[in-house]
C-alpha cells in the first residue's frame, strides 16, 4: 500500500479536478465558519439579494447563502463526477444541477423561516369586537383593564366604558379610543 502525502496527492490530479476540489473545499470552509458564527449569536444579515418577482414576493433565489450552497454542492459533486470517470462535461452538468438544486432548496427553507418570524405587534383596530372580561373594575366613565386572549395569549388592555363593570364581567370591545384605550360593553345584556 503506498501512501501520498498531501502534496503528492494534490500534484497527481489533473487541472480540472483541481478545480473542483478548490471550489469545494474553499466554500465548504466558508459554510462550516458561517453555521459556526450562526450558532454562537455572529449571524450578521448584511446579505445582498435579488427578488424574484412573481413568487409571493419575499422569495429569494439568490442571495450569500444560496450562491454558497451551489458553490459547496457544484464543488463536491463535480469533484467526485470527475473522480468517477465521467468527463469535464458530465461533471459540470451534474456539478450545476447539484448546485441548482441545493440554491433552490436553501432559498425555499429560508424563505419558510422568514415567514415564521413574527413582528409580536398586536394591530389594535383588530380587537373590536372581541370578547374578554374585566381585570380590574371600570367605574363608569372611567379607565379599568380588560384581559382578552390574542393570538392564544391573554393579553391586559386599558378600557372604558359608560357603566360600571366589575372584575370578571364579561365584556366585549367596539370602539378603541385616543391612546389605544378600548370602549367595551357588557355582554350580560
């Protein structure tokens, strides 16, 4: 058994394997220190981009991490076509169609964490009509707090209202007032 040193072996391949093995092991190293800053907190997005019109409009098919993703799929794939015996040609198409695919499939999981991030803003024209109850008594005329559920959360809002409400008297919303104070009504009616 004769073994290459590192050197030797790189010498033996031919320019295009070369190439290939370049492009991966280069780009591999970029993904392997980019997933390491992700996961201690160094996750920068000062990321260019191109928007692909027509595909619910935050879809993005090129971008950093996409043109990574194709550069470390094209790299090893084209590397080992080669390696395989196939040819310059077959290892250029399969290394772009790996490539293609990993781009595409990268944009579509990032385009699916994005639409999972949530601004956490509660759009408080939304709460008329809704229902909730009295968290602290609301003397007529006068501001209390109401909990309604949000979003599967109970949330406390200010309200008022033109008769008195008890805590635990079940209310409902129809109006929202200066300073996001919410008018409710009493649903014993």
């Amino acid at each position: 058994m004769i073994v290459l040193s590192f050197s030797d072996w790189y010498q033996a391949m031919v320019g295009y394997e070369k190439m290939f093995w370049l492009i991966a092991m280069i780009s591999s190293a970029i993904f392997i220190v980019q997933v390491a800053m992700a996961l201690i907190g160094f996750d920068a997005e000062a990321e260019g981009s191109f928007d692909m019109d027509g595909i619910d409009g935050g879809f993005t098919l090129i971008s950093i991490r996409t043109i990574l993703a194709f550069m470390v799929c094209f790299g090893w794939i084209g590397f080992m076509t080669f390696q395989s015996g196939a040819g310059l040609v077959m290892s250029l198409i399969w290394g772009a169609l790996a490539g293609l695919g990993a781009m595409v499939i990268v944009a579509y999981l990032l385009y699916q964490l994005i639409k999972m991030n949530e601004s956490g803003t509660i759009q408080i024209e939304k709460m008329i009509n809704r229902t909730g109850e009295v968290y602290i008594t609301i003397p007529a005329g006068r501001e209390g707090r109401v909990s309604i559920e949000v979003e599967g959360k109970l949330m406390e809002f200010s309200a008022t209202s033109d008769e008195d409400l008890a805590t635990g008297s079940p209310v409902k919303v129809t109006a929202i007032l200066e300073d996001n104070l919410l008018y409710v009504q009493s649903q014993n009616e």
